[in-house]
C-alpha cells in the first residue's frame, strides 16, 4: 500500500490549477480577515489594512493570470503538454507538513532559535547528496546560518519581535 502511494503521477496543468485555486480561497480568507483590523486613525490615513489588502489583491491578480495561461490553449507554453505528469510523493508532502506544523507549534515553547535550528536540519539532512556525517555537519551549519540571518533581518533590521530564548529580543542602536 504505502509502494503505491509513493509514485502518483499527476497532469501538470491540473496540479497547477488545483493548487492555484487554493491559495484563492486562501486569499479570499486573509482578505476578509483584514476587516477585523483596526480602522483609519486619521482622515486620508491608509489604515492598517491597507497592506495587507495590496498583497493580496496582487496575488489573487497573478493567481488568475496562472489560471487563465493554464487554460487558454494560445496562452500556454509550446514546451508544456497537455499530458505532461510529474512525480507527487504523499508521504515526503504530509511529512513535510507534519514538520512545518510542528514548527510553528513548538517555536514559543522551544523559542526561536532551537525550533528554527530544528526545523532547517530535519528539512535538509535527508536531502543532501552526501554521505550521513558530512550532511549532518553541512545541514547543521547551514541551519544555524539560516538562523542568524532570519535573525538579523527581522529582529534587528525590521525590529520584528521574535519568541527569542537565547538572543535579545532587540537592539537598542
């Protein structure tokens, strides 16, 4: 059973289609959300909204021109086929899922930089086209780097709060 879900073979034009289609909706969602934010403080003021509702208006704007190359003949590529199939592996998609979850969870009780260490080393160990020892060393400092550079750029150049445990939660500078 498990040896049959490993190899499905799915059309090309319907994946993307499927899969552009959920990020609508999930567009659709996060665009409804943005009403429950906090209204203009002042007259001419964008309001906190603002933002957010741009993102995703471009979004679901490039989501229906994927949508639209996909389903008109004259738009799409010569080097694509209607029958052309890829490869979807369940398994390595749920456990990967598993593990993104598993992050997000356990990132304010394991704090930022243990979950994020974590989660990069688990992500690229098994992928590296190495032997064991060396992956592991090579995935562990590309993992910490990974880490530090999140780090800077959202603590200390976006002064983003992070659920920090070992490094400081800001810079005063």
């Amino acid at each position: 059973m498990l040896s049959t879900l490993r190899a499905l073979h799915i059309h090309k034009k319907m994946a993307v289609i499927a899969t552009v289609v959920v990020i609508l909706a999930g567009i659709t969602y996060l665009f409804a959300q943005t009403y429950e934010m906090s209204p203009p403080l002042l007259p001419g003021y964008p309001g906190d909204a603002f933002f957010p509702r741009l993102v995703l208006g471009f979004s679901a704007l490039f989501g229906a021109a994927v949508i639209a190359m996909r389903l008109m003949p004259n738009m799409a590529t010569q080097v694509e086929k209607d029958d052309e199939r890829f490869e979807f592996d369940p398994v390595e998609t749920a456990l990967t899922t598993l593990l993104a979850l598993a992050y997000m969870l356990l990132m304010g009780a394991l704090g930022f930089e243990i979950a994020t260490v974590g989660f990069m080393l688990l992500l690229l160990w098994p992928r590296m086209l190495m032997p064991p020892v060396k992956a592991a060393a090579v995935a562990a400092i590309t993992s910490v780097v990974t880490m530090l550079v999140i780090y800077a750029a959202f603590v200390i150049g976006l002064k983003v709060s992070m659920p920090v445990s070992y490094l400081p939660a800001y810079w005063n500078f």
